[in-house]
C-alpha cells in the first residue's frame, strides 16, 4: 500500500493537484489530503479564537475526502497549523509517503497565500518525489 499525500487548500490549483493524486493511486494506495492553516492566519484574526480558522480548513479537508471515499477512494484527512512547507515536509519524513502532490499556486481565501513558493521549497527540500501541477 503506498500514501500519495496531496498538499489542500480548497484553491482550484490544490483540487486540480488533488484529481492528479487520485490519477496516480493504484491497487491498495491510499490518499492523504492535508490542509495547513499557517500561523500567520490565526495570529491576524487574533479577536477571533483560532480554530474558527482551523475548523473552516478541517471542514474543506472533510468535504474532499468525503467526495473522494464516494468514489471508492481510500483516503485520509488531517489538518495541521504551522508552515505550510514546513509542515508537508515534515509529514512526509514522518510517514511512508510515496510522492507528494502540491498545486503550483493556491488563492483560497484562508490567507490567500500563494503555494507557488509552498511548491519550491517542497520541491527543494522534499526527500521524496514531488508533482507539482500546474
């Protein structure tokens, strides 16, 4: 069984890199689809307790995978805060993940961050193969 792990956001870009994870799954594979809430996001809406930011992502992350398993996929869903780079690289170390799957450019509007510089410094530092779709 191997994981493709699949970097989320909710953005057109993330879900185009979410349809190409599902492409590659054969056999027993399974797709593990993260969402990262950067901490930037949840310091900015500060009057605001953090994991209304956090239960947005996890609500987005939800949908994605409940889409996936009614398609007969198996997948996993988790949200995480912190890096968004960071915290990729650091599940895929963590984990036997056999590639990684990130979209070239996010626009979500959870901050609005731009995955293209996500997608270099996973490339960059990743240890395992890394797609990046455009």
């Amino acid at each position: 069984m191997g994981i493709k792990l699949v970097a989320f956001d909710g953005s057109e870009a993330s879900r185009k890199a979410l349809s190409q994870a599902e492409g590659l799954l054969r056999g027993d594979d399974e797709l593990l689809v993260l969402m990262v809430v950067p901490v930037a996001v949840i310091a900015e809406f500060a009057d605001v307790p953090p994991d209304i930011s956090t239960s947005r992502a996890q609500g987005l992350v939800n949908a994605a995978v409940t889409d996936l398993r009614e398609r007969g996929v198996k997948a996993l869903g988790l949200v995480r805060e912190g890096d968004i780079a960071d915290e990729i690289l650091k599940l895929a170390a963590d984990m036997p993940v056999d590639i990684i799957v990130i979209g070239h450019r996010g626009l979500s509007k959870i901050g609005r961050f731009a995955l293209g510089s996500v997608a270099d410094k996973v490339a960059r530092y990743a240890t395992r193969p890394v797609l990046i779709v455009r």
